[in-house]
C-alpha cells in the first residue's frame, strides 16, 4: 500500500487534520473514482496529513494507508467539531 501521496511537495494546500462529515466517505487509491476504493469511511472518522490533490480529491492517510477522498465528503478538524 501506498504510504505517501503523489506530489507531496505541494506544501500550498497543505489542510492538516480532517474529518469525514457524510457517511460512507470513499477513500481510493488514487485521486479519480474509477480507481480502487480502499475504504468506505464512516462519518466523524479522523484522518491526518490531509493537503488538496487536485481534481477534487484530498490526499490523506488513515490507519496508515494513504488514499484520496473527495473533497465534498470533508472538513478540517476544528470545522467538523462545531457540525
């Protein structure tokens, strides 16, 4: 599994910490929905090292797999706390 995002370097959308905020989150493989599906994230679940990949997807990293979530499905940490 992959542990690091393509274009990482990209420290400009760095996003920190986020939150699933819809149930059932699609993490992928990669940063397109045809590819993958890794996992079927339930709302209010935590991931981290989160940074915008682009196309609409976030790169983040959960029980330490890196995989892409559209960005619809999330929110910053400090956001989601006050849903």
């Amino acid at each position: 599994m992959k542990t690091t995002c393509a274009g990482s370097a990209a420290p400009a959308a760095w996003l920190g910490g986020c939150v699933t905020v819809r149930l059932s989150a699609p993490m992928f493989l990669e940063p397109d929905a045809s590819s993958q599906r890794l996992f079927s994230l339930p709302r209010g679940t935590p991931l981290s090292d989160c940074f915008q990949a682009g196309d609409g997807f976030v790169c983040c990293v959960h029980e330490g797999i890196t995989g892409y979530v559209p960005l619809e499905y999330l929110a910053p940490r400090e956001e989601a706390e006050s849903l």
